[in-house]
C-alpha cells in the first residue's frame, strides 16, 4: 500500500506536491471513486485515473547499463537502429534518465519511476556525472582552466567543472581528459571540448551520481539495490530543496 499522491507522482504524471494539488481539487478516481482525502491508501491493483487518464500502476524496475557504442538512448529509433532498451530484457515500461550519444559509452540509469527521473533531470538537481574524453590535441594550460571555469556552449556559459589530465599520448596527439560536471545540456562535454577547438574521439561516462561502471562489461546491466534507490532519492531531493 502506498500513499495516492505518491502513486501519481511515481507514474510520471506530476511531482508529488502537484499530485496532492490535483487530489484536492477532486481531479482524482479511484476505480472510478472520486478521492480527496490526502494521504488515501492505494494498493498496487487500484485503478487510479487522474483528470481522466489512467496512470501507469507497473511495479519500478531501476537498472544501470553500461551503454556500448553504436546504440542510441531511445525508447524505440526510426531509423530502426538498436536501442538501449533492445539490451534490456524487460517486459516493464523503463525509459532512460538523460541521454548518451551514440557513440559514448558508460553508466547510464533506466527506470519506469517518472518521479525519480523527474528529480534527477530538474535543472536546479546538479547531479555529479564523470566523464573520460578522448581528445584530439594536446591541451594547453590555459584551454584546462578555461574548461574548469566555464566555456561558451549554445550560447551560455558552462558552471564550474572539475578537469583532471589523465594521459598525454604525445605520440597519437591525443589526450585523455577527466570532466566532472553536473550539468547535462545536450552533447555538453563535445561541445565544451569544441568551443575551444578541440574534437572529442571517444566518451566515457564513469560515474552517474555514485553509480559506476564496477563489476559490468560494456553492454551488460545489473538492478539497483533498494539502498542505492533510496540514495538517489535523498540526493535528489536535498539538491532540489
Ligand atoms: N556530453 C556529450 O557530449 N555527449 C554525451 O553523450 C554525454 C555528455
């Protein structure tokens, strides 16, 4: 059993403060019930419906995948090209919490829990990710602070990240790049590369909050325990409020 404005917000529909807004507007059913009581008790076999949709009741599945390259972080591609979730057997309804490109690889988190993946996509929820670029070029001092400091990207000026040289490979003239930022703007860490000049290789997420790619090949998966779902949810939401 489960509180019913917790049950709305899990399905993706709204946070939960707009979930008890709605619940005492009386916009809320249960099997066809009018509900305005807070705090009403739902099992997982009561139909809720919420302003005359039925919301998705499934049972949360949480999982982290080492993305391979060559997959893109989609439900489904029109282009008919392997997803995410073709590397899944599941029979439940999970989406991916943010995006990787198709060529980088690394954690990335799947759920069918709209609530926790409303709160770790929120803008205001920096959520620490790690990221390893290999990059064409040798950077220069200055382009490393530069990096840390903020560059231009779309227009806006990146925050504050950490940038850590892994390697130099003066040889290839390429060099690997440790990015710690908890932004997640669109293609962020090429374009931050680019806006001083250099091209990303290869991408890397390690971490992902403190989910990391330990004891995973690239392409396998593993559940999150009920603890680490707990930890996101208190990281989450200390870093909203
Ligand atoms: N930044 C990028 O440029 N690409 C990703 O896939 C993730 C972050």
């Amino acid at each position: 059993m489960e509180r019913l404005q917790k049950a709305i917000s899990e399905s993706g529909y709204t946070s939960r403060r707009k979930a008890e807004e709605l619940i005492r507007n009386g916009k809320v059913l249960v099997n066809g019930k009018l509900i305005t009581e807070m705090g009403y008790q739902v099992s997982g076999n009561d139909t809720i419906t919420v302003e005359g949709t039925t919301i998705n009741r499934e049972e949360k599945e949480y999982i982290l995948l080492y993305k391979p390259r060559g997959v893109v972080t989609t439900t489904s591609d029109e282009k008919k090209r392997k997803t995410v979730l073709d590397l899944i057997d599941t029979k439940k309804r999970i989406y991916p919490v943010g995006r990787l490109d198709y060529d980088t690889t690394g954690v990335l988190l799947l759920t069918n829990d709209g609530e926790l993946t409303n709160l770790l996509i929120h803008p205001s929820n920096d959520v620490e990710k790690v990221y390893v670029a290999k990059v064409e070029g040798i950077l220069s001092k200055d382009d490393i602070i530069k990096l840390s400091k903020g560059v231009i990207v779309d227009g806006k000026k990146t925050a504050k990240a950490v940038v850590k040289v892994e390697k130099v490979d003066k040889k290839n003239n390429v060099s690997y790049i440790k990015l710690i930022i908890h932004e997640g703007r669109n293609h962020q860490v090429k374009k931050m590369f680019e806006s001083l000049g250099y091209t990303v290789i290869k991408l890397k997420r390690e971490n992902f909050a403190f989910l990391n790619l330990n004891g995973l090949k690239s392409g396998e998966y593993r559940y999150l325990s009920t603890h680490e779902v707990k930890m996101l949810y208190s990281l989450a939401k200390k870093k909203k409020a």
